[in-house]
C-alpha cells in the first residue's frame, strides 16, 4: 500500500478535520442543489409538454385540472428559484470560508444554514406542486388553494 501525502485515505481511517468536512459540505450541497434544480425545473417542462399535447376529447384531458395545472407550473418555478438562490448563498459560503479556513482553521455556518432552508423550501415546492396537479384530492386543495 502507498503512503505518503497523496496517498487514498480509507473511509473511517483519517481524522475528520475542519478542512475535510467542509469538503464534505461542500459536496453534498452541490449534488442536492444540483438535483433539487433539475426535478423542479424538470417537472414544470414535463407538465408543460403534457398540457400542450393534450387534446379536448384524450382520455387524459378528463385527469388535468389546467387550473392546479398552472399552479404546479408556478410552484416548480419558485422552487427551481428557490434552488439557485441556495446555490448563491452555498458558493458565498464556500468563498468565505476558504478564507477563513486558512486563516484560523475554523469555519462558519451562518450561509450555510440559511441556504439549508432554501434548501428545504424548495424541496416541499416540488412536494405541493406534485399535489396541487392532483385533481382528485380536493380535501388537499382546498388547503393549497387558500395558501395561494
């Protein structure tokens, strides 16, 4: 086995430091940022072909309610907004940091927190919007509605 600096660390082998947990943050934000991004935006493209294709007399058109339709379009939208705004806030967090990093060897959450609840904001979007396309939950959209 190799050793030296550049040598693989195996999992659970190393000491967790301040700097490789950061990394480890870092990581994990992206890839969440990265799919919540993708499935909030994806969804309101899906819905917006399905609506597009949907002829008056398909069998399909009897399930769509184009007005929660157009309100799960909305929500996709804000939570894919929600998404870049985490995505702003981790990379501030990850620009102030560094520095810090090198210069005390600590780091700071105050960014990143407030983007973990972008974060989740935009996760329970991707939730309602998926609920508020049903049209066959009316004692749930009678609750969505009022929010709206």
């Amino acid at each position: 086995m190799a050793s030296g600096p550049d040598a693989p660390v195996l999992a659970g082998t190393g000491r967790r430091t301040p700097d490789k947990l950061f990394d480890a943050y870092v990581e994990f934000t992206k890839i969440l940022l990265s799919n919540l991004f993708i499935i909030n935006g994806g969804s309101a493209v899906a819905l917006i072909a399905l609506l597009g294709n949907i002829k008056e007399q398909s069998p399909v058109a009897s399930l769509v309610n184009l007005d929660n339709a157009k309100d799960a379009i909305v929500i996709y939208g804000v939570g894919a907004f929600l998404a870049v705004i985490a995505a702003a806030l981790t990379a501030w967090t990850e620009n102030s940091n560094s520095s810090l990093l090198e210069e005390s060897g600590r780091v700071s959450a105050r960014f990143g927190v407030t983007a973990f609840i972008f974060i989740f904001m935009s996760g329970l979007c991707f939730l309602i919007g998926c609920l508020s396309a049903i049209d066959r939950l009316p004692w749930f959209m009678n609750g969505i509605h009022t929010l709206i």
